[in-house]
C-alpha cells in the first residue's frame, strides 16, 4: 500500500547509507531523442517531468514514443485519448505501417496481424478513465506492482489538469487553480520517488503560445507551475504545408544538465504523420 504523502521523509540516513537505499533512482530511461541526450536531458526514475504545449502540437505522440521506445515497464493514463486512438498510434509506432490502415482494420474487426507486436509490450498499460482521481491512480499502482511485483519505470500522465484531486474544493480562481497545480506537481514528485518511476506528466500553455508556433519560455506554462519538476520542456511546431511536422523540443528547466528558461534553444524531431513516429532531425540529413 503506498503510504501517506511525506511519510517516508521521516526517514534519515548518512551519505554511506544513501549509497545502499538509493535503489534505481536517478537511472535514465532509454529514450530515442538523441537531440534532448545532446542537451543533457535524461528522464531519469525517481524524477518528476513535465512537457508543455499547445493543443494539437504533439505532446502525447512525444509522450507515446517515449513509451514505446526500449520495451521498459509503463503504466499510461489516457485522459484526454480513448482507446481506439491510442491503440492505433501505438501499433503504427511500433510496426512502422500507415494509421489510416491500421485503423481501418480495427473496425473492420482484421486485427490479428498485429497481435504479436502488440504483445511484445505486455507490462505497458493504458488507463483510459477521462478524469482518474488520486485514489484510482494509487489503486493502479498497487494493482501494478501485485501483477508484476516491481512498480512501472514510466508513469505518464496525459494530462496533469485531468487528474481529479479527492480532498480538493470547489474554488475557481486563479489562485486556487495555480496552488492545486502546484500540489498535484508535489504530489506526481513524491509518486517518482516512492515507486521508482519517472513520471511525466503533460501540461498546457498560456493562449499566447497555444497556437504553438513559436518558442515557448518557462514562463509560458500554464499555471507557472515550474518550482517542482526536475525538468520541463516545451514544445512548438514548424509546419511546411504539405502535411510535414517538425517539432522543436525546449528544455527550459534542467536541474542536471543545460536550460534555456527563453526556449529559444531546441532540439528537433521530424514527426511522420503516416507512421506516427518521430526522428531526430539529424538522423535525416
């Protein structure tokens, strides 16, 4: 059973004994994105991520080829895609072949072509709940580790203004709205810590970056929630007009490695809208 937020804090050790309880925290996850690597970015267990942008930019394609890459435990809550989507982005991520078809194939009920790559990720899992509340997100969790016997190295949270707070009030402000944020930021960070996993959590941007076309800064996060995350990144697109996407990811918040608060420095990432998959944009010239 996961325990109270901060109970484990009572705990103190010397810097020897840190050495034998520091379990898998700070081990990067494999990632494709060898520009973020360049930039010193890792999403490493035992952290709290955030990545932030306007809709429709790509934030859960980056979410979800992160999710996929190197086969590692994962438990993906999908509050803002269903199923089917989901299902099909994942199977054209993994096998390379076009959504549209695959998709076809899901309705007509010819699947089974893809059941063997599918079943290659069995320790991914998906929660498609819209609006999964604290409790429901620590009930997974248990259920994940009585399954499996260890807890995810992954847990993306897809989005973080999903997630319903039990003990929260019914206040609207905009005070109340940043200082949930902020409690829901502390909270997915003790998550990190207490499981293991590196959880990440995707977020929105402020209406003069939603159309996501240009650098987003720090301070472009909705809610300015960016005291507790190891690391933020943004995201913006460059479009050429003929169904082409890049997209330019911006570690504007780094606790280990380079940042640029400005967002004005990027890695970049040719996403293929036949296959879903994104490619380092150096891989390609």
């Amino acid at each position: 059973m996961l325990p109270s937020r901060g109970l484990w804090r009572l705990k103190i050790y010397s810097l020897a004994q840190s050495v034998l309880v520091k379990g898998a925290a700070g081990e990067p996850l494999p990632s494709p994105f060898k520009g973020l690597a360049r930039h010193e970015v890792e999403f490493r267990r035992g952290e709290f991520s955030l990545v932030a942008a306007g809709p429709g930019t790509g934030k859960s394609m980056f979410a979800l080829n992160l999710a996929l890459y190197g086969n590692i435990p994962v438990l993906y809550y999908s509050a803002d895609s269903n199923a089917a989507t989901q299902l099909t982005r994942a199977t054209a991520i993994l096998t390379g072949e076009n959504v549209r078809d695959i998709k076809r194939k899901l309705l007509e009920g010819d699947f089974d072509e893809y059941m063997g790559d599918l079943a290659k990720r069995w320790w991914i899992r998906f929660s498609y709940e819209a609006r999964p509340s604290l409790t429901h997100i620590e009930s997974h969790l248990r259920a994940y580790h009585e399954v499996f016997g260890m807890f995810p190295h992954l847990i993306i949270v897809d989005n973080i203004t999903n997630v319903a707070d039990d003990a929260a009030g019914n206040a609207n402000s905009a005070e109340a709205f940043t200082f949930g944020l902020e409690a829901m930021c502390e909270y997915m960070s003790d998550m990190a810590r207490y499981t293991g996993a590196h959880v990440l959590s995707l977020h929105h941007v402020v209406g003069e970056y939603s159309d996501g076309l240009q650098p987003i800064p720090l301070s472009g996060v909705k809610g300015k929630i960016g005291r507790v995350p190891n690391v933020i990144l943004t995201i913006h697109k460059e479009i050429d007009g003929m169904d082409g996407r890049i997209l330019h990811v911006s570690p504007v918040k780094n606790r280990e490695g380079f940042e640029d608060s400005s967002g004005q420095t990027f890695s970049s990432y040719v996403f293929n809208s036949t296959n879903m998959q994104l490619t380092d944009v150096m891989d390609t010239l």
